[in-house]
C-alpha cells in the first residue's frame, strides 16, 4: 500500500518520526507540494497512492478524480476546507480529521498574546538589551503602557473547547467572560461567567478572543460596523481563523486608536502577504500561526493521525468528516 504524506514538513520539521505511518504502508513524504494552476504536481506525487495525507495542500475535485487509486485522504489538522469533501464522497473516498489535539495550546497561545499585549514583556526585554536601562536616570521605565487584567471582562466569542479552555485560565487571572455561542449552556453561568448575544459582547468586553469557526456568518465578524460597538480601547485576539476578521477595518480602527490593541497568530491569507495593512498598523502583535505547533502538540496530532489510517484499514474509521 502506498503511502503519500504531500506537506509534513510543518508537523514533522525533524524532531518527531514517521515511523506509525512506515508501519502500514509504503510511505512518501514531501515536505512541500507546490499547487500550481493545474495541480500538476499534486497529481504526479499522489497518482500511485491509494492513501494520501494533507495539511494544507489542497486537494480538489478536479485533482481528486485524476487519482483513480485513492481510497483515503487524511488531514493533518482538524480544519478541513482544503478537501473537495462532497467530490471525495461521491467516489467513495474516506476523509478524516484530527480534532481537539491543539486546545491546551490554542489556549496557552491566546493568553500569551493577551499578556504581551497589556505587559509588553518582549519589547521590554529589547529595550533593555539595547542599554536603555543602562542609561535610565531611574530604576525603572515602561515604554507602553501596562495594564492590568484582574477585573476587567474578556468576551469570548465561540464557546467550544477552545474557548472554555481560554475562559477559565482568564477567570484564574480574576476576568469575568462573557461569552457568545449559538447554543449557551445556561447552567455553565456563575458570577463569573455569562452567556450573551454577540452586540452585548461587544458592548461589554475589554477583550475580545474569536474562538469560532470560519462559516459564512462568522467571515468577517470583526468588521467596522462591529468595532463600533465596541469600548473604546478594547483589545482584539484572534489565534482562529484569519478571516474572521476585515483586516482594513480592524488596521483603521487601531491607527484611530478606537482598538487599543491586537494580537493576531492567523490573517485571511497565509503567508502573510506584504502588502496587509495589519502589517504597519499600530499596537498589532502577529505571530506565524504557531498556536497549534508546541510538540507535545504536534505529537497527539501525528499519534491521531496514524490512529485515524489504522482503524480505517481496519474497518472501524473514525474521526470522518461529511
């Protein structure tokens, strides 16, 4: 059986092992596939595969019926838009996924980008290394402003396991959350914790966490008409979807100050492009979208992803998606 993972070089850049999917079948792995307009070399790397395997490359139906032999495409991550899932189907193709794997380090990462922004803790630490406190006439200084969490209110939007995971570590720092889903768990409430429609939340929140998924009714959920509902001064994370967000928007309404700051581990096209306004907007924080790539994380996705192809072969699939 032949085996084709297209892209593992961001799950595997060499300090994990392959070794679970060598177990099973014949294995190939590129750390890249370029898509170019024809999916030429999709279709020549994957024609003789009957397992295929996809993190980001995507696989259409056009590519998927130029490979007669496939019978599985496994995704390397939960989201799974790069697949033609509808076109799979049709051909009997399974498809799986790898949920939850990341929620302890979607959540680490969201209050990493949440602290740097209200303590500023990297751009401190290169003020000092370039002598600034050397040069201090006192014992200390702050080149941003700092701000304190305790009591302030943070509005998750997306209430999933991500987002509870987030809510409790800021409820631990003294937050109250708000929070925004399609079907609230009412006996979740405490003191501490409610559950409110979406233009509450933005009245309400000091912070505001995406959390949700990338749907037509979530595109775009921070937009101009939705920043300006908002206190002035709020604070925007998103480590979801890159385009939950109106990039021009959100960068106007920070260079106006009417957004007190953002920070960003996703954008609407990736790699960033040069040209995004976000770029030179003030008080943005953008990481490469590493929430999900601490290793341990890394390690429950490759485990899962290996589990997913064995109990296919073995005729009790799981983790499929429809």
């Amino acid at each position: 059986m032949n085996i084709v993972v297209l892209d593992g070089y961001t799950l595997n850049p060499g300090d994990l092992s392959w070794e679970g999917f060598e177990k099973i079948g014949n294995l190939i792995v590129y750390d890249r596939t370029v898509c170019d307009d024809g999916m030429e070399q999709i279709v020549k790397r994957a024609e003789n595969a009957e397992i295929v395997i996809t993190n980001k490359t995507p696989l259409s139906d056009e590519t998927i019926r130029r490979l007669p032999l496939l019978r599985y495409i496994g995704v390397l991550a939960t989201g799974y838009n790069v697949v033609d899932i509808t076109a799979a189907a049709q051909r009997g193709i399974t498809v799986t996924n790898v949920p939850a794997y990341s929620t302890a380090s979607v959540a680490q990462m969201a209050i990493a980008l949440l602290l740097e922004l209200c303590s500023h803790v990297g751009a401190h630490s290169e003020s000092v290394k370039k002598g600034d406190w050397c040069e201090s006439l006192d014992y200390c200084y702050w080149n941003h402003p700092l701000v304190e969490l305790a009591g302030k209110t943070m509005g998750v939007i997306g209430y999933g396991s991500i987002g509870k995971k987030t809510a409790a570590i800021a409820q631990a720092m003294g937050m109250k959350v708000v929070a925004f889903t399609p079907h609230p768990d009412q006996t979740l409430e405490s003191p501490t914790l409610k559950f409110v429609a979406c233009d509450e939340l933005f009245r309400q929140s000091d912070v505001i966490a995406l959390f949700c998924p990338l749907f037509e009714s979530t595109r775009g959920i921070i937009n101009r008409k939705s920043i300006s509902k908002m206190k002035n001064g709020v604070m925007i994370l998103n480590n979801s979807r890159g385009p939950l967000i109106e990039e021009q928007d959100l960068a106007e309404a920070l260079n106006s100050g009417k957004v007190g700051g953002a920070a960003l581990d996703v954008m609407s096209a990736e790699p960033i492009r040069p040209d995004n306004p976000l770029l030179s907007a003030k008080n943005c924080i953008i990481t490469p979208h590493i929430s999900w790539a601490p290793i341990e994380s890394r390690k429950r996705l490759m485990n899962q992803a290996v589990e997913n192809l064995a109990d296919f072969l073995a005729g009790r699939p799981i983790n499929i998606v429809k």
